[in-house]
C-alpha cells in the first residue's frame, strides 16, 4: 500500500514539473498532498498514534483543501494570463526531473545509507520533491509558480520527516503546519499587489532594484 | 522571570498599538515599553552570568549566556529603533506619506517584529527556532513593503521569496539533525537543545556535516552571507527608515544566532576544523563581494546594506577562528555593528526624508543642511570603518590579532585588504556627500527631539561600551571560551 502512495506522490510531482498552466499544477499540487495525507493517515492506523491522527487531519484541511483553495481563488482573481511562463519547455522539464530522481537515489544510497531499501526509496523520493520544488521556483517565471514551487518543497520535507525521524515533534509539526499557512496567505496578498502595481505578476521582469 | 516580561510587553503594546488613537502618546508609551525591557535584559543577563548556569521553563523557554547576550543585543536597537520611531513616523504622517491609520499599522507591526525576533534566542527547540525565524522573515515583508510602490513591493517580494526558500534549505538541515539524534539516541524524537548537545559526541560525523551545509546555507541566506545575500539591499533600502535599522541591526544577527546554536552541536560531533573552514570561506567570500559592490554603489541605503554584508563576513571569520579570543571578538562585533549601523541607517534615513533621493551623487551639503545628523553621520562613518576609539575598532581588531596568532596569516591579510579598501570607498562617497555646499533652495531643517535622543543613546554605545567592554573583558571571554571545545 505504501508503495502505491509513494508512486502517486512521484506521478503528482512529474505532472507538476510539465504543467503549463496554473489550474493544472494547483490540481497537482493537490494530489501530492493528498497522498501524504493518505501515507501519514495509513500510518497513524498502525501505530494507534492521537498525535499522527491530528497530523493528518491538518494535512487534509489546510493542504489538500484550504491552500488549492485559496491558490485558485488568486487565479480567478487577478484575472491574469493563466500561463505559467516555461523557460524550459515541458518535454525538457520532464528530463529534468528524470535527472532529479536518479541523482536524488544516488545522493541518498551513497551519502545517508539508510537501513533497508523501502527507507532509501521514500527519502529519495523525498529529495527529489524538494529538488522538483526547487526546480518550479527558477524556471517558472509568474509568482504564483514560485509560491507552488515552495509548497513543494515543503511537502518533501515533510516526507523526509516523516520518513527519517517519524516525524518532528508533535507541537513542532503543528506550527510548521501553521506557518506554511500563514505564508501562502502573505504571499497571495503581495502576488495580489504586484498585479496591481504591474499588471502582470511575471516575477522575471521585476528588476527595478539592481546592484 | 525576565524573559516573560521580555516576550510580553511587544504583545501588549502591539494590541495597544491598534487601540490608541493618539500617535505621539502611543509613541511614548512604546519607547518607555522598550526601555523597560531593555533593563529586564540587563538583569536577565547579569543573572545569567553570574550564576553560570542555563535556566530552562517548561522546557519550552530556555536561556544561557549566548541567547541572553543576543536578547541584550535586541533590547538595545529596539529601544533605540522606537525613540528613533515617534519623529519619523509623525513626519511621515505630517507629510501626507502615511496616513494616521497606516501610523498605527506600523506601530503594531513593529512591536510584532520585536516580538518575534526576541523569541528567537529564547525557545529552547530548535524546530520553534526554525518556526520563529520564519515567523520574523513574515511580519518584516510588510515593513519592507509598507510605502506600497513599485519598488517596496518587489523588494518585499524578493525578500519574501528568497528567504523562505533559504529557511526551507534551514528546515532540511533541521530535519537531518534530527535523524542524527534519534539515530544517536536509539529512537528519540526530541530537538531540544540540551538533549541534543548532550548526545552530539555519539551523532553520525557524515549526517551531521551534509545537514550543517544545508543549515549554513539555509540560515546562511537570512543572515546575508554572501553568495546568498541578494535580497538583502533591496529589503534594506526599501523598508521604512526605523525598520532598516532593525533588519540589519539585529535580524541578521538572530540568524547567526540560529547558525552558532547549529555550529556547536557540530564542532561537538565532527570536530571544530569542518565549522571553521566553512565558517571563514563564507566570511572571505562576503567581504570580498560586499568590498566591490560598496566601492561602485550609487544608492546611500544600499551602501550601508552591502556595508552590513561586509561585518557579517567579519563575524562569521571570528566565530571561523575557533579560539576564545577570536569568539569574543566576534560577539562584541555583533554588538558594536548593531549600534554603530542603526546609528548609520537612522542618519540615512533623516538624510533620504529631507533631500528625498537615494543616489550619493545628488546630495551636497549634508552638514550644512542637517547639521546633527551630519555630525553623527560623520562620526558614526568612521565607527563603522574600524577607526579607533571607537568600538568597532576592538572587535575588529581582536579578530586580527587572534588571526596573526593563531598563525592564520593569509586570512588576516585577506580581512586587512578588504577592511582597508572599503575604509577608502567610504570616505570617497561620505566626503563628497557631507562636505560640500547647501543646495539651492534648501534650508536648515530643525530635527525632532527623539530622533536626537536616540543618536545619543547609541552614540554613547559605540564610544563608551566598546572602552569599557575592554575592561571587564573576563565575563564575555568565559562566554566565548565556553562556547566552543577545545
């Protein structure tokens, strides 16, 4: 079972990396988070654990419902092309993050060394969402990608917590979770903003301030 | 006890803030609040000391000499910051700059700001760490956006966006700590401090070195080293007059603190000579970048942002070091560099809201014109440069001699080049900027009272603390001495 999620987790992430669109990637995004919610519910069944049950409803309530939510509302609202402005076209994208999961499994087999190979295939995983993420932020030119892009990453690390450690500390997660949230809702207001001031939210032609 | 008086009066006067109507009334209030609390640090930190030992609460807050040090760090630029406040927000509002609400805006969230930035040195679980440090890249968007223009707005943006990208490199690093510890310790899951120091011998050498790269870089991005510093003079020269002073000032400082904290659980476990050679390459590279950058700048407040690039590198060589002296250096640094550049940013300040331009090349006469502020301007100019009495002088010079010392010749060099090129790039730009004749048009401009108090308040820090700081050396050398194996 935990294998399937997984690979859904890694299916979400390639759609993530060829989507061209906003609608598309958010509906990605979602579900990504969809299958960690499932993997952290799953595992919450098993271990009988308040704490993981509560996790993962959070999850569910802020990252599968809320955060879309919220992300589609900005689209709908700025009104502005809903293109994400591609400086690496799909079919080079997707070569890309192929490069990303193989380096992701060399980086953890070789430099972590986990114990067995189902911990090592989850933490690679993990790296290669962050590594994905990372990838959403600098070639997707409009604001909102960048904002997605670090959800993604976020998302991969949560993984990786959950994977190397059981997760962090109960309270820890809680205002992770909290501040993740707090920050879409920031971001979402300046993405609102620089729309007004420069009808366009194309973040690669904001270059006022140089030097 | 102190530290709930620390963490709640920025609570209160934030709630406060929104409440009264009276701007000037309020402004006092605020600046006596901090005043309070800048005792309360006093106290906590002689108590601190003194006793020797760290205080924990609940497990949740705790408190040795390195966190009470930065909270004193803190206390003092806030106090400073909000009698720096009172004038220039009421001749903001006089201007028809901001309105009378955006005035109360300000007040809130700059008491948000302290708060969150106090709360950094205080938890004791460095997930919370991770959270507080976040939470102060959050409330300090809107301060940096606040003038709500073109420019404010993309800096704010930038800033926004590159550091929270930096702090989640920070929470991989955290995570990774994490894993080490729990391997360690044979499945626990706890980021408390002590537990983790505790157990940082038995941690695994190659995790711990891979998680402290991502932590420097993480961490590394909102303290403003160098290849990640680019948001940096955007946010600085954009935010509002007051708030550069704190960003530079302190949250700089407070993501040193987050780095140091990370650093000795890895000088523990994988040995001092990884943090320091990564320590000192980071500095060499800020100093070498922020050293061009300031010898070709344009903008004033850009000037001063690329010039606080330049003493992060100077902190990060000293903590690089690894002997007591170098540690003790660089601790007074901290200090000295947060009065001596709030000093700076609040004369540029008064300087950019009366000739209403940034670029150095367009201003002429700032002593004629403003003639307090040019004074201090002047002074505080060679304070910042290393120039003796004052107190920039001793910690810089500390780190020099334990770099000769310690037989890390190239790297003395190396600060000595830069340190003089950019003594050199400022008083070329400085001395065209406040000598000179009044502009036409122009007129002697009276300043405020409180702006004036808080250029003495700091004044009085760089010259008379870095004299008697020398003097009572022996407390901050224990610090330092303990802060690092040997």
């Amino acid at each position: 079972m935990q294998a399937i999620i997984l690979f859904g987790i890694l299916a979400a992430t390639y759609l993530m990396v060829i989507a061209k669109r906003g609608p598309a990637l958010i509906r990605a995004f979602r579900y990504q988070s969809f299958c960690l919610f499932a993997l952290t519910f799953i595992i919450a069944l098993r271990e009988h654990q308040i704490d993981l049950y509560i996790i993962s409803g959070l999850l569910f309530a802020l990252k599968v419902c809320l955060i879309p939510y919220l992300l589609y509302r900005i689209i709908s609202r700025i009104k502005a092309n809903e293109g994400l402005g591609l400086f690496v076209n799909a079919q080079l994208s997707l070569l890309w993050a192929l490069v990303f999961t193989y380096l992701a499994w060399i980086f953890t087999t070789r430099l972590i060394a986990p114990g067995n190979t189902a911990q090592a295939s989850m933490l690679a995983i993990a790296f290669f969402v962050v590594l994905a993420g990372i990838f959403l932020m600098i070639f997707r030119m409009t604001a909102l990608a960048q904002v997605v892009g670090l959800l993604v990453m976020e998302n991969g690390l949560f993984l990786l917590a959950s994977t190397v450690s059981g997760g962090m500390p109960f309270f820890v997660e809680i205002a992770i979770f909290f501040d993740v949230f707090i920050s879409v809702i920031i971001m979402g207001f300046f993405v609102y903003r620089i729309n007004k001031f420069f009808t366009h939210i194309d973040v690669n032609k904001l270059s006022r301030l140089k030097g | 006890m102190q530290i709930f008086f620390i963490l709640g009066i920025p609570l209160l006067l934030s709630l406060a803030a929104l409440l009264i109507k009276k701007q000037k009334l309020f402004g006092i209030i605020n600046a006596s609040g901090y005043l309070a609390i800048l005792f309360a640090s006093i106290v906590l930190l002689k108590q601190v000391v003194l006793s020797g030992s760290a205080n924990a609460y609940l497990s949740f807050i705790y408190l040795d000499t390195l966190s009470a040090f930065f909270i004193f760090v803190i206390a003092t630029v806030s106090f400073a910051t909000a009698l720096y406040s009172i004038g220039y927000i009421r001749k903001d509002t006089r201007e028809g700059v901001i309105s009378e609400r955006k005035a109360r805006i300000y007040y809130c969230l700059f008491n948000l700001f302290c708060f969150s930035m106090f709360f950094v040195p205080s938890v004791n679980n460095l997930g919370m760490l991770w959270v507080a440090i976040e939470m102060t890249t959050l409330i300090s968007a809107f301060l940096v956006g606040f003038y709500n223009n073109k420019k404010s707005v993309e800096a704010a943006w930038k800033y926004i966006i590159i550091c929270s990208v930096g702090i989640i490199f920070a929470l991989l690093g955290t995570i990774l700590f994490s894993y080490a510890f729990s391997l360690a310790s044979g499945g626990m899951k706890s980021l408390n401090w002590p537990d983790m120091v505790a157990l940082a011998g038995k941690m695994d050498k190659n995790i711990l070195k891979i998680a402290f790269i991502f932590i420097l870089v993480g961490y590394g991005t909102k303290a403003g080293l160098a290849p990640m510093h680019t948001w940096l003079p955007d946010a600085h020269s954009q935010a509002v007059g007051p708030i550069s002073a704190l960003l530079s000032g302190v949250l700089l400082k407070t993501a040193i603190y987050a780095i140091l904290r990370f650093g000795i659980i890895v000088t523990h476990g994988a040995g001092v000579q990884y943090f320091n050679n990564l320590m000192i390459l980071f500095g060499i590279i800020s100093l070498a970048i922020s050293c061009v950058f300031i010898l070709v700048q344009k903008d004033l407040k850009r000037l001063l942002a690329y010039s606080s690039i330049e003493h992060i590198g100077i902190i990060s060589i000293g903590f690089g070091l690894g002997t007591p002296l170098a540690a003790m250096g660089a601790l007074l640094h901290i200090f000295n560099h947060a009065v001596t550049k709030s000093l700076m940013f609040f004369s540029a300040a008064n300087i950019v809201s009366v000739y209403k331009k940034h670029n150095m090349n367009a201003i002429r006469g700032v002593i004629k014109a403003l003639p307090f502020t040019g004074i201090m301007m002047l002074l505080g100019m060679f304070a910042l440069t290393g120039f003796p009495p004052f107190s920039i002088f001793i910690s810089e010079i500390l780190i020099i001699i334990s770099a000769f010392t310690g037989g890390s010749y190239l790297i003395a060099a190396a600060l000595l080049l830069f340190l003089a090129v950019i003594f050199g790039a400022f008083i070329y730009h400085f001395g065209k900027m406040l000598f000179g004749n009044l502009p036409k048009g122009m007129t002697v401009t009276r300043e405020s009272l409180s702006g004036k108090l808080a250029f003495l308040f700091l004044f009085v820090q760089i010259c008379a603390l870095g004299v008697i700081l020398l003097f009572t050396k022996k407390d901050l050398l224990c610090i330092a001495q303990n802060l690092f194996p040997r």
